[in-house]
C-alpha cells in the first residue's frame, strides 16, 4: 500500500529545494533571494559567502541543497546551473508582549517565512 507518487510539476532541466520556518521577516529574506537570482549557481555560492546579512547562510544552504537535488536527483550538469527562481513566501507571525509602563503592553512581531530556489540547467550554444 502507499500514496502514488504524485506528478511532477517543474520541466525535467529543473531542481528545486525549499526551506520552510526560517525565521526572518520575508522583506529582509527577498532582499538576499533577489541578489542571487538569474546567476550561476557557482557564482550565487560565492556571493552568498561573503554577504554580510545574518539571513544569507540559510539562503546558502538551500540553495546548495537545490543544487545537490540537480546533480544526484535528476543528472543535471553543475557546471551549467543557474538560480532561475528564489522566492520567499510568509508562514506565520509569532506575537509576544513585552512589559511597559502603566499596566500596558508592547506588541512584539516574530515573523517566519518560506524560502523556494528553483535552479535550471542552461544549454550554452558556441556562436
């Protein structure tokens, strides 16, 4: 018994991993998504590396995840990748109050988002 697989839903040239829970506002995660995308893979590695936001590694390891999922899911060439997509979708805020004057409250947002990378094998034709 089992579930049948379900269809799969990217062309056959793509690989794709995704980070649920990261806890990061989805403003300041789009901000570093969007510095990667339409790169190289190798070349996004590199600027994730040496970027000096907080968010970055994670962004780094999904997108070394998507890229493993290329090479050893779907025989994709590695030298050839490139960030076709990365997108970050809001999950849920978790809230908190803290303590202030005179029997009051102050609000405390904690967000949590969804990071996508989809990467996509490139045919580079000599002209």
């Amino acid at each position: 018994m089992g579930k049948k697989s379900k269809k799969r839903n990217l062309p056959d040239n793509c690989a794709m991993a995704l980070d649920r829970s990261v806890r990061s506002s989805s403003q300041k995660l789009n901000l570093v998504a969007e510095s990667i995308r339409g790169m190289e893979a190798s070349k996004a590695l590199v600027q994730l590396e040496f970027s000096k936001k907080r968010i970055a590694s994670d962004v780094k390891k999904v997108l070394q995840s998507a890229i493993a999922n290329a090479e050893n899911n779907h025989n994709l060439d590695i030298d050839k990748l490139v960030v076709s997509e990365a997108y970050v979708g809001k999950a849920l805020v978790m809230k908190r109050f803290r303590p202030r004057a005179r029997g009051r409250g102050g609000k405390i947002l904690k967000p949590i988002s969804n990071l996508t990378v989809i990467v996509k094998e490139e045919n580079q034709e000599e002209v």
